[in-house]
C-alpha cells in the first residue's frame, strides 16, 4: 500500500479507535510493554547495527548517543508506558452538560483527533513514546522516524504494532513509513490525515508548514530570552542563564537572548561576560553593551543559535523587555530574573508565549518536567494546543445532541423557549 | 493607516487588553449598550440609507431582512450584550495549579488569542456580536462587514469603538476596515493577526483558506446528513426532516442527505416524497431510490444544496450510514432518528462530526441555541474549537512557571526530583 492507501484505511479505522474503551486501550499499552521486553534482544541486535552504520558513516558522538537503545533506555520507556497507563482517560471527557429545554441535552465530549503523522528525529524511545501516547489518546498515527535508527525502528514498530493488533484495536491504528520520499505524499493526504507534527530543525519545519494543507502542530523556531530586571536576585542570575544556555544548546528551549535592564547593566554584564567565557559561550551584543563588555556587534534579534552563543542587549525597563521578546521573540518560553511581584506580573501577563516563567530556566519547557509524562512536540500555535503536547493536545471535541423530536421551527417562532440548565 | 500598519498597531496593543480586568471588560460593554440605545436615531438613518441603496440596486427581499436594523434589531443586540456580560470572564482562569517541586509552581491559564479578523456578511446585528464577543474574551478585533450596510456599520462601528477607548480599553482594540480590497492586505498580515474567522460563502471561505498563512477557523461547506434507522419513531421522522431542509434553506446546518435504512425504506421513502412534495423540494436520489419513488438520477453525496433539493439514498444499517457520512460529509453536523439505544451510541460514537443528534433537527447547530450567548461562526475544524465558536473558542492558554532559581542541570543530573503536585 502506498501513503494514500494507508492513510484512507487509517481514516476508516479511526472511528472504531476512538469508541475503543480506557480499559482496551491500557491494555493494549501493557501488551506493548511487556512485548518490547520480550524482544529486548531482538531489538538490541538492530540497534546495533544502526550504531555500526553510524560508525561508518561518522555519525557524531552526540547523535550516536540519541540512537543509542539498550537496558537503560529500555527501563526507561517501559516505565513510560506504565506511567501512561495510570493516566486518566483524555478522550470520552463530558466538559458541557447542558438541558437545552425538556428531552433536548446537549453534551461535549473530548474524542481523539483521528489520524496524526509524526515526523520525528532518530531516537528509537521517541517511537516508542508517540506511539503509545497516540494509542492512549485513541488516535491512529503514522509514525516516520530519522534514517540512522531504520533497523532499530523496524523491530520496535514491529512489536509495538503486532502487541497493538493481538490487544484487539483497530488494524490500520498504527503504520510505519521508512523512505524520505513519502514525507511528500504523507502531505498530500488532506481529508484523511487530520493533524502532522513534524519536529526537527527550524528549515525542515518551515518546508512541512509551507507544503501541505493539513494543520500542522509545533514550531519553527526557538528564540528564548531572558530578562534580567534591576529587581533581580544576585545569586540567581548566573545560574539560570548558564543552564538555560549550556544544559542543552541544541534544544529548543534554550536561551538564545539576554536582555539586561540599563540601571543595573554595568554590575551584570561583566558577571555574565565572566560566567560565558568560562563556558565558552561566545558574545553578540549591540554597541552599548560593547562598552561594558568586549562583544560582537550585531542587531539582528530574530537569530536562533542552536549553540554555545549569546545576543546581548540593554533595556531601560520591563516594557522595552516585553515589547522586544513579542516583536523578536517567537512566542516559545521567556523568562523575568526579578524579585519583584508587580515587574514579574507585568512580564507574566503581557507576553505573548507558550511558557512564561520567573526565575527558572527556559529548559523547564518539556511534557516530562510539566509532569505529562511525555510529549509528543512543544507547539507556539495559539489555535489549540500550546507549549509541551501530551494527552491533552492530542484531542478535540464534539457536540452530542440528544432530542425526542424536537425542531427549530418551534424554537424560531416562538412557540418554545430554550430553558438552558447546566446539569452535573 | 493600511490594514499592514494597523495590524502592527493591534498587535502592539493586544497585551494590554489581554491583561485587562474583566470589570474592565465589562464596563466597556455596559458603555456600548447605552452608547447604542444613545444613537439609536442615528443608526435607524445610516440603515434607511442603506436600504434605500438595496432598493435601487434590486438587493433581494431576504437579503433586505437582514440589512434592517429597527427598533427589534436593537432591543435584540443590547439584551444580547446584557447576557455576554454576565457570562464569566473566559480569560485569567487557571485550568491547572501543579507544584513541579518544591517553589516551583506551573499555572496553565487561559488567555486571548490576540488579534482576530472576522469577515462576515451584511448584518448590522452581526457587528454588534462579533465586536463585543471579541472584546469580552480579551481580543483585538479587525471587522470587515458586508458592503449593503456600509452606511449602518460605520455609525454603529464608530458608537462601539469611541464607547471601548471611553472605558479604557486599549487605543487600538477594535478597527473597522471597509474596501473590499483590504481582505486581500489583511490576508497577508500573518505574524500580526493571529486568527482568521472568514463567514460566507463556500467559494469565499476556500479562497480565504488557500490565500493566508493566517490560521483559519470556519467551515467551508455544510453538507449535513440525517440518517434514518429502522428503528425510528415513524412520527418524528416527517417533522425532523422538513424542519431540517426547509426552516432555513440557506443555513450551513440544513440538511442536504437523507439516508434511509433499506429495511424500512418502502414505508417511509412515500412518507418522505408526500411531504417533500408539499415543502417543494426537489428530490435527487439513487437508481435504488427511483424504484420506490420518482426522483432526479444522482451519485454526487457531496452536494450542498442551500436550496429547496435533497439527496436521498438506501443505506443497509448504522454502519453503513456512519461510514457514508464519515466520507461524503462535511465534518459539520450529522443525525440519527431512532429509537434504539445502541444505534443512537454508535452513531454518536463513531460520526466524525462537530455535532452528532439523535433525534433532533440538525437545524439545532447554533450558538445561541446551545447558550452561549451568541457565536462568532462554526467550525469543522478539529484543531481548536469546533461547532458554534462562542467565548471558550476565542480564547487559549500560556503556561507560567513560578520558581526560586530554579536550573534544569539539577534535575537532568537527578541531584533534584519532580514530584509533581497538583494543587487546589
């Protein structure tokens, strides 16, 4: 079958997923983990061959530890799972219950999306963890994982997918998709393919959203900033600027701007300059802060560096801090270092971002650290889920109606009168 | 100012009035309801204006009801203010309060979209909802009505926008733009608008979806179905179905397909002709359906009407008529007449629609009808709001983090852990 074909089953399948009961779908969820464990060999004999090829690709360091999957990665997913399991039902949530008039009840229910592709990043747990996340959610997923990890994925999908079927759900609930090529008829699929998450680098997100006319959840970009206020702890600033910059430079949560209020600048900028050089961060800044401290000069804001460099810029007061990150920033997580309610509310309220936080790192913004056990991307879309997406994101709602006859003729002209009681 | 330059403007402005106290809010819109009964005359003038210019340019009697605005028009509009402001402030409610660890707190809490776009069609009532649901939810609001009430929209614009800035509200929370080529700038002002709210025809809300990056929440067609099983209540099945065609043809929640379940389909296809044949409306159907009653040959399910005709088809049972609506529909709303429980689940269950009725005219798909008050329009989207968009559809979430110093290298490193508290 080709991704059109898999797609339109999927969609005809959808329907039976999302009126599976919570108990069908957990178990379905504890069949997945305990089958992973079974095949642990199996799976790790792929993996391994995936490092090889690494090797003779020269794959980095870095990305071979992401392909990596042994005993304790697979401690870890499996634990994943059975947190998941714990997890209440998202879908079949009654959020309006409502007479509308005698015999006429209206109710909203939460149902799953229905067909989600996922385009994600060579890391055999990150299938693992959209997988079951899509599965407990009740939606079909097609799932396409980075090339460097085919052997692994293809087990793991393997045993995923068969524990999935054996469980009782919906043969067309999950599908895996291997070639580069059918991302480009992945997005062809409108009308049967409801939702794409693509996560990956900033251009490869741009191509998905610029491509294809089914909505698409995550971002594009990253551009985190802090402001330090004339307000702010002392104590505090280092260490949150550090860790938001170096704990994990490639992330998307990781700050790329450092706005410093004008009145305190000429204490701060040396402390930061200090705390930077010593973890080889290099310094961009604008001619003001050149006169404080030696950077390079630049103006351009928008830069997301994705590595161990810093903007730096001077503001007078939290406003200009705000305006900047709402016209430069992209909407992600930003964060306020003050010890001043009124400033931090200010920041808190006004700007326009997923995540906005005081006096913690821009690196809390991830589904495990909010406690959702896992996500399956970070989305700046105000329409719908925004910030880390778990269950919740993965689902929507509809209306039910239930009548004994009744018509709006009679509503219209007057002859009844809706009476609206919310019921419990 | 162009439409770029106000948009700009808007967006600058637009966390002011996210930050907004609901007092505040509601002050305003205690300002525009006795700022229009102020201008009553006024606005009674601009409208004779407007329907002496329908007069001469031969505007259909229809299309003329919906131009006036008298005396009823108004009592209607500032009882409908009176009902939004009662209504709780959608905006600033905390929909999640977790303590993550120990002073460090994670509030999920609802905000405004920001800058919204409605264009809508000639009817002075439909100015006074949009504006004044839009500003309850915290929203900045660019308005493009119909042309036939130029006249009208512009006093009636004038009278809200100067009752809002009297208030308080932010200088650039609401603006009127009326040459029809300013949908064409406002299309391309992605990055300052955040939401695109199209009503209209099919032809116009596609041309919207195709020619924005602006995200877009609406429908595009309505092609509703009302299935009936042979389970269903003989009496309720005449009434359903012309109230559902015929109260409101040109509506996007009439009815356009009747499917009838094959076992029943001799009794009740006669019943269906004898009544259409009174309504005068056109019967289109299969070579199946043709052999029990006289009707126009046709395959195409995925006809919208807005008229007096309708397509009818045999189906076997529930499943085949879900997975008939689930293909042909339009995702809008959909019904089952029965009087069987587990048909009625089915249907409900498995029909991926915004609205799924059991025994109710799908004419029922309304804001107003569902106590909301009033709504901006209806979406079949499944990404965000769906069904009637009232205030919870204009409004998301950002999430603030409130910590002490807080680093993410603490807990990577596991000299710290989670313990994820939800608190009250």
């Amino acid at each position: 079958m080709n991704v059109k074909d898999m797609a339109r089953a999927m969609k005809h399948d959808a329907p039976a997923l999302a009126a599976s009961s919570i108990e069908m779908r957990n178990d379905a969820l504890a069949h997945i983990a305990s089958a992973i464990e079974s095949n642990a060999e199996k799976i790790f004999a792929a993996n391994q061959e995936d490092l090889a090829l690494a090797d003779e690709n020269g794959v980095s360091a870095a990305v071979k530890k992401r392909l990596k999957f042994d005993e304790g990665k697979m401690k870890d997913v499996i634990s994943g799972i059975q947190m998941l399991m714990t997890l209440d039902d998202p879908i079949h949530q009654v959020q309006l219950d409502r007479e509308l008039d005698k015999g006429l009840e209206l109710k909203r229910v939460t149902v799953p999306i229905g067909v989600i592709g996922v385009i994600f990043e060579a890391r055999p747990d990150a299938l693992v963890q959209i997988s079951t996340l899509c599965l407990k959610s009740g939606n079909c997923a097609i799932l396409k994982g980075g090339k460097e990890t085919a052997h692994t994925n293809k087990v793991l999908f393997d045993t995923i997918y068969q524990a999935a079927i054996d469980s009782g759900l919906p043969r067309h609930c999950l599908v895996q998709v291997s070639a580069h090529n059918e991302i480009d008829e992945l997005l062809t699929c409108e009308g049967d393919v409801d939702l794409l998450i693509p996560r990956g680098s900033n251009a490869f997100v741009q191509y998905i959203m610029n491509h294809t006319k089914i909505p698409v959840m995550g971002h594009a970009d990253g551009v985190c900033s802090i402001y330090i206020d004339e307000y702010a702890d002392m104590k505090k600033i280092i260490p949150l600027v550090i860790d938001a910059k170096t704990q994990y430079t490639a992330a998307c949560n990781a700050v790329e701007t450092v706005l410093v209020n004008r009145k305190v600048a000429k204490d701060i900028l040396p402390m930061l300059k200090e705390a930077f050089d010593e973890a080889h961060v290099k310094m961009h800044g604008t001619h003001e802060v050149n006169e404080i401290i030696p950077v390079e000069i630049m103006e351009d804001f928008h830069k997301e560096y994705l590595d161990l460099e810093v903007s730096l810029k001077c503001v007078a007061d939290v406003k200009e801090a705000v305006d900047h990150i709402n016209q430069y920033g992209s909407h992600h997580t930003d964060a306020i270092i003050t010890e001043n309610q009124e400033n931090a509310d200010y920041f808190l309220d006004r700007v326009d971002s997923a995540g906005v936080y005081v006096n913690a790192s821009t690196r809390f913004a991830d589904g495990f650290r909010y406690g959702f056990g896992a996500e399956v991307g970070i989305s700046t879309s105000k329409i719908h889920a925004r910030g880390p997406v778990g269950l919740d994101g993965l689902v929507t709602y509809k209306y039910k109606l239930y009548g004994h006859g009744q018509i709006v003729s009679d509503y219209a002209s007057g002859k009844k009168q809706f009476h609206f009681k919310d019921l419990d």
